[in-house]
C-alpha cells in the first residue's frame, strides 16, 4: 500500500468540500469545483506472491467496522480489551498470548489450504497456473477471407487473407506454449453462423452448434432432420443451453505438449464460412473454462457479432445485458477474456469490450500481421489470483472514501448547485469500502482517494486535528494452486495543514496520473461524461498550480470535454473503447 505523498492534506475541521470557482469552472458551467489533492492510496497486486507473516485460520476483527487487529499496541494491559484505531470501538477479545497477535504492518492468514489432489479427477488436481486452459476462440466467417497488406493501404499488395495471419499466429504460439508451458491445456473453436469445438483436437469427432450441420446429432447417435435443424439453430440463442453443452464436454484435456501438432493441423484446415455466431461461441468456451479458475480465453474477430444471443444488428438492448451478464459470470469464475479485434472493422467493442474488461484481460485492435505478437502478450499476462476482493478502511472520525459513485454524485451536485444536494452528499461518505476486483495480474494496481470530514462544533472540542493515522487493506484471493488466503496490509500516513508542502513532497506522479485515468475513464465507460469532465477539470488546476510536466496521455483523456454530456458508452468507436478500457486499468508504469 502507496501514499501519493509524504504527507496527506489536511483540510481543517470544515473538511475537503468545495472551493471558490475560477474562470475556468465558469466556462464549463463548474459553479464550484473541489481541488485535486494528493489525498491518494494505491496497491499494486503483484505484492500479493510477497511472504510475510503468517498466520492460519480466521483473524480478529472489529465488530463494528471489521478492521482486522494488526497491532499489539492497541490492547489493553489485561489482554481483554482492543481498541479499533479505525471507529475507536472497544471489542472483547479472548487471547491467551499477544504472540497470537500480529505484530507486522503485512500479514496473510490462511483462511482455506489448497484442495486435496484427487487421482480420479485431473481436472482438480492439475491446479498449478502452467496447465490451465487456453482456448483459441477464431472467427471464421465469411470476412476473414479479406486479403491484408503490410501497411493495411489498397495501395500494398495483399499478403495474406485475416484467417491466414490468425492460423500462423496460433500456430507460432503453440510452438511456444509446448517449448515454455508443456503442461497448458490448449482448445481450439471456431464460428461462423455455427460454432464448432474441437476440444484439445485429439479426437476424431467435433461438437457443432447450429448452423445445418448434423455433427452435434451424429455424435449423439441420432439421425439429422428438418426439426433437428432447427432445434440445432435454437441453441445458439439459448445461453443456459449453450453452458450446459459446454459443462457436458469432458475437461480432461491433454498437454499442449501431446496435442500440439494435431492442434496445428486442425487450424491449419479452418477455411471461413458463414456470418458471425460471436456471442454463443464465446459463451460456450466461457462455460468450459470457468471448472478452472485462471484459465483464458483469447476471442480474435473481424466484425460484429451477427447470428444468435448476443448479435449486435439492430441496436438490441438485449445484446449490452447479454454481454454485461456474461462478463460477471466469467469474473466470478475467474475466467480472463481476451479481445482482439482487426484494424479497420467495426467490432462494437463498447459492447463486446465488457467482457474482457470485467474479467481484467486485454482488448486491443492490430493489424494481423501483428497478431504473434499481441498472442504472445497476452500469455505473458497470466493472473496470480482470482476470486480477490479489496476491503479499505480508514479513520471514520476523520476521514471518508470518495469512491467513482460518491464522485459521480458530486459532480452532479456542484454542476446543479442544489444545497441540499450537497448536504446528503456527507450522508453517503464512507470509511469502509469494499470492491470486487476479480482476476489481476502483475501489472494491475488499483488506486482511491480519501477526503476530510467536516467536524461540528462538539466534534471540534474533542479533537486536536489530524497528526498521523492508519490505514488499512484487506485484500482476500484465491492462489492458483485453489488455497484462499486474506492478506492486510496497514500503513500509517502523517498529514499537514500546508497544501503546498503536500504536493512539494509528492512521492508518485505516475500515481496521481494513474488514479485521474482510472476514474475518468470509468466514468466515460459508465456513460457519465459529466463527472469525467469534472475530474479533467480538475487535473488542469492541479497542473496549473503545480507546473508538472503532464504526461503523454491516450488521445482520449484530451477529448473529454469535447464529448457530449449525455454521449452514452455504447455510442463509443471502437478506437475510443479500446482506449478507455485501457486507461481504466493504468498503473504507474503507464506513465513512466
């Protein structure tokens, strides 16, 4: 856990509300506007692989707040009483000895041991990261036979046709796979106006869903018919069915290093057909790869998702719960998705983009002469833990979160100038607040804000201002071998009256940065322009005061104002989605 500065700023008793209007807030029709401030934490998740002190079983908690006990110093000489630093709630405690008590700012409890190994299920006991699933999910429709160039001009000669460039980059990153990751379990499906799963390719027969084709029946010993056809159609808008089909497929897969040179003879047979069955078939390899946790999925297309649930023609709101619903599955299942998209189409990725920004996986659009590469990024990106939550908690007397809503809510509030507003705003403030993160892997960092509470007058007279507290994060994950573990981090920050020495003694720049991309660009993807500007706004007095050199930013974060306040997300091209999405997910070294 990181502090933006040295020192936090305090803002006296009348706490961190809103300031006089400049100029600038006039012309944006920002009547007030609350400073920036260096009032920032951050925790980079890679420290979650650290060892600390650990302790087995569940830890002590406060029973108002649920702080976790981390401090020895906090017990009363008697060893029966805690005092939470955080809500100041005096909690029974029964220890024998204050070595049952931690005593380092990092601790990890081991709430649950890895699942026991079970001879007769592979698929319960291969858990280490190197054989989970990989699944090829490739668009063979009819458009993946468009040849592309070099420089992707008409003026280049045409090199390969889309498909061509997707095989050679599976294949390539196959080789890897079998020489780096031996025990990765690899499957391959691919869709066109039906979706085909070929399993790790070994066998000689393939699932087909929809479309004409009696495969799926055939297999099954029946005899294909009018009404089969249909019936086979059917499935490929019917989600239920198509996870169930996906958990009837044995997950016993053989190693990448046993099925690879099958695997490359099944891709290299793939010839394009069809229209774009996307959603069914990223359905179904979402079924298969949520029975283990950390597998990945990497969706490579060229359009718009056209055949079955999910199809993005005719502006179905249907469609954006279909991909919202399907994202929150695959999170819970701690699934990653990929998104790879070819220059120059139209994937609707502010819809399809849901699923591989929930599940914290990558969305980018590259020429497929590129696609070795952008494969070989995405393995490289493995997540180091799934199911993971995040607790903070902060001085209640003190100190509140101002998290993306409260922020929102503000915006809103200042823009309109509504008193009452106002005034409701310091109801909604809290000192705890949870997040369900999902997977995350070595470059993801996660920041938030913290502001002053306004004190009243019997407040005032028993304290004696802000000197130095604490601050706590619990973060509970899941461990690619399946052991759970919760781990706190505590770490205590000095604050001054001196708003200039606060943003002399900034520690982390990237960090400011990092915490303004994260927030307007969550408000942008949440269709809230308006509170997106309100924080650019506020970056540009933090500039002006403080000289920093701003860094390069995505093209996106300079449109802001540009954007019509009521422009919703799903209006967004695909350029603008892949950027938002990946400047909600910046981190330090975005900016270095």
């Amino acid at each position: 856990m990181d502090f933006c500065s040295k020192y936090a700023y305090d803002y006296g008793f009348d706490g961190s509300d809103e300031e006089d209007a400049d100029m600038d807030s006039i012309k944006f029709n920002l009547k007030k506007i609350r400073k920036a401030d260096t009032n920032i934490i951050s925790f980079c998740f890679d420290k979650l692989i650290d060892t600390n002190q650990m302790f087995a079983g569940e830890p002590i908690k406060c029973k108002k707040c649920e702080a976790i006990l981390t401090s020895r110093k906090s017990i009363s000489s008697d060893q029966k009483i805690w005092k939470c630093e955080y809500c100041y709630e005096n909690n029974e405690i029964n220890i024998s000895s204050l070595d049952q008590v931690p005593d380092q700012d990092q601790v990890t409890f081991l709430i649950e041991p890895a699942p026991q190994e079970s001879s007769s299920s592979s698929t319960q006991s291969e858990a280490s990261d190197d054989n989970k699933y990989l699944i090829y999910c490739i668009d063979i429709s009819g458009s993946m036979n468009t040849y592309v160039t070099a420089d992707g001009s008409s003026r280049s000669s045409p090199i390969m046709t889309r498909l061509a460039a997707v095989q050679v980059a599976c294949i390539e990153n196959l080789g890897m796979l079998k020489s780096l990751e031996p025990k990765k379990r690899v499957a391959l499906s691919t869709f066109s106006d039906k979706v085909k799963f070929y399993s790790d390719g070994c066998s000689s027969n393939e699932l087909v869903l929809g479309g004409s084709s009696p495969s799926v029946f055939g297999r099954m010993g029946f005899n294909f018919n009018s009404q089969t056809s249909h019936q086979s159609q059917d499935i490929l808008s019917n989600k239920d069915e198509l996870l169930a089909k996906a958990n009837n497929e044995s997950g016993d897969l053989k190693a990448v290093k046993d099925s690879h040179s099958i695997l490359e003879k099944r891709i290299k047979a793939l010839r394009t057909d069809g229209m774009t069955a996307l959603g069914p078939a990223l359905t179904f390899c979402i079924g298969f790869a949520s029975r283990l946790a950390g597998s990945q999925i990497i969706l490579c297309t060229d359009g718009c998702a056209n055949v079955g649930i999910g199809s993005l023609q005719g502006n179905d709101p249907s469609s954006e719960v279909f991909y919202e619903e399907l994202a929150k599955f695959a999170k819970s299942k701690g699934v990653v998705v990929n998104v790879i998209t070819i220059e120059g189409t139209d994937c609707k990725l502010a819809l399809l983009g849901k699923v591989a920004d929930l599940t914290n996986g990558s969305i980018n659009i590259v020429n497929p002469l590129n696609l070795n590469e952008e494969f070989k990024s995405i393995l490289e990106n493995r997540s180091i833990a799934t199911e993971v939550n995040t607790k903070l908690i902060v001085n209640g007397k003190y100190l509140y979160i101002r998290d993306n809503n409260y922020e929102a809510a503000e915006a809103q509030a200042y823009e309109s100038g509504d008193a009452e507003a106002k005034k409701e705003l310091e109801k909604t403030r809290k000192s705890v607040l949870d997040k369900n993160i999902g997977n995350v892997n070595m470059g993801s960092e996660i920041t938030y804000e913290f502001g002053i509470r306004r004190l009243n007058e019997e407040e005032k007279k028993d304290s004696n201002g802000l000197n130095k507290l604490p601050f706590q994060l619990q973060v509970s994950y899941t461990m690619p071998n399946g052991a759970k573990a919760l781990k706190v981090f505590v770490k205590e920050q000095e604050f001054t009256r001196d708003r200039e020495q606060a943003e002399k003694d900034i520690l982390s720049k990237e960090l400011f940065f990092a915490n303004f991309a994260q927030k307007a660009s969550s408000h942008v993807t949440k269709s809230n322009v308006k509170a997106a500007r309100y924080k650019q706004h506020q970056l540009q007095q933090f500039n002006s005061r403080t000289n920093y050199e701003m860094p390069e930013m995505n093209q996106q974060m300079n449109v802001v104002f540009d954007m019509n306040p009521e422009a919703k997300s799903s209006a967004m091209t695909d350029l603008q989605s892949r950027d938002f999405n990946r400047a909600k997910k910046a981190n330090r070294n975005f900016f270095k």
